[in-house]
C-alpha cells in the first residue's frame, strides 16, 4: 500500500526511527506484563542508504567565491562555507548571537519552516547549541552588511520588522529557509557553477577543515555533531588521503630522529 494521495513516501531513515520509538514502546510493555512478546522485534526495517556528502573545494570554491561577491546570498553562504552552520541556524542568527567584535557567534535558535508557517525553535541538543569561531573575512563582511541593513530599516521606517535577523528577507522578516535554498539553486545554474545544494557548503566546510590538519573534535564542535565519532563516519571518504598524509608525517620524523 502506498502513501495517501499528494504525501511524500517516508524516506528509509523516518521509517528506522519510527520503528526504533515503536520497538522500545512495545519492549516496555513487555517488561510490564502486558504483552508477552514484543510484535516489533522480528521486523526488519529498511537500512538508510548514507549518500557521500557534495563538496565545493579546490578550482569549484574559487569560482562560488568569486561568483558570490556582491550578490544577495553572499553573506549567508559565506556563513556557511566558513562555519558549517546548517540553513537554519544561519536564518535564526541574531545581532546579539554575535560577540561585539564579531569574533564568535552563539547558535542559540533555528529557524524551520512547518505547515503551519515559520517557527523558531531550540537547536535540538546541547551540543547544536554552541559557540562557533568566526574568522576576520566573515566579521567584515557582516560590519559591511550591517551597514547595508540599517539603510534599509531606515528608508522602510515603521514597515521594518525588529527582528534583530541577521540575514533577512529584505524587511527585517524572517526569510524562509525553503526560499533560501531555490535562490541558492538558481544562482549556481545562471552562473554555472558545480552543483551543490546550500546544505554542501556545511559539507564544504568540514571537509576544508579535515584536510587542513584541523583535529576532528574540533570541527565536529564546529559543526554541532552529537559525537565525534558521527562526523567521521560522514567524512570516512577522506580518510585514505589523511592515511597517506599521517605515513608521510611518521616518515619525516624518523628521518629526523636518524639524522
């Protein structure tokens, strides 16, 4: 039987998870008494097939950045690219997320989109809400786009909407993440650019910083991972190169204990 008429079919990793909150529930009855086996124990639920993330480095970053200068949506991917925050966590960053010399930010709200409209919720886990480290190209880049927002709350006077958003939809309003990321699909097929959706620039970024040396807990902090374990079974299709570059390393070491 499949789904109901205009309803998406549940992808295999909803199915797994239903069937996880689904076998635990009925294990508990068991524990009580009221059933005297568990109906959910002998059903095999679909394995979630884990897709190898889309990244932009090398030649294909050069040419977003470059692409990008300038243009609406060079703040928020700039964000992304350099932070890894995912979409919603950049639409619900505020102005007072920000420490004052724009150093550092503080994930604290996300913004979704549900079918009752726009909501800001909680990051989901302690670990989502955290600080993250801004580099100085992105703390000039939102001084000159807070200039350019603070033009714009003035010539729309009592039309703005105090929000304190960071990235907005022009009138100090929320800007749908669904919005977001069809402008994202535009831009890069008008300039030509590789295909990546804007949820790779998070890919993008935790990748540059793997292949930079940087420690895996580091950029599993970074990008709000619930272990960091987690992020390197995502990015596990780095490790080979990472391999040869820790035997090269242990090769000059012992050719500079030798000399």
């Amino acid at each position: 039987m499949g789904p109901a008429p205009g309803r998406r079919p549940l992808s295999a990793s909803s199915v797994l998870k239903i069937h996880l909150v689904l076998r635990q529930a009925l294990q508990q009855a068991v524990r009580w008494e009221l059933l005297t086996v568990n109906p959910a124990a002998g059903a095999q639920p679909p394995r979630p097939r884990h897709t190898e993330a889309l990244v932009a480095t090398g030649d294909a970053l050069r040419r977003i950045v470059l692409a990008l200068a300038g243009h609406p949506l060079e703040l928020p991917a700039t964000v992304a690219i350099t932070t890894g925050m995912r979409r919603g966590e950049i639409l619900g960053l505020r102005w007072a997320d920000l420490t004052p010399d724009f150093s550092s930010a503080h994930i604290r709200q996300t913004l979704q989109a549900t079918r009752s409209g726009l909501h800001y919720q909680l990051p989901k886990t302690h670990r989502s809400r955290r600080p993250v480290a801004l580099p100085t190209t992105l703390a000039e880049l939102l001084r000159t786009h807070r200039s350019t927002q603070q033009v714009r709350q003035g010539l729309l006077g009592d039309q703005w909407q105090h929000t304190g958003l960071i990235v907005d939809r022009g009138d100090g309003g929320p800007l749908n993440p669904d919005t977001l990321s069809s402008t994202w699909r535009r831009f890069v097929r008008d300039h030509n650019l590789p295909t990546v959706r804007f949820h790779d620039l998070r890919h993008s970024h935790a990748t540059l910083m793997l292949l930079e040396g940087i420690h895996p807990k580091i950029v599993s902090e970074r990008l709000g991972h619930s272990t960091v374990s987690f992020t390197l079974d995502v990015y596990s299709h780095l490790l080979p190169d990472m391999q040869s570059e820790a035997a090269e390393a242990m090769d000059r070491v012992l050719r500079n204990a030798a000399a």
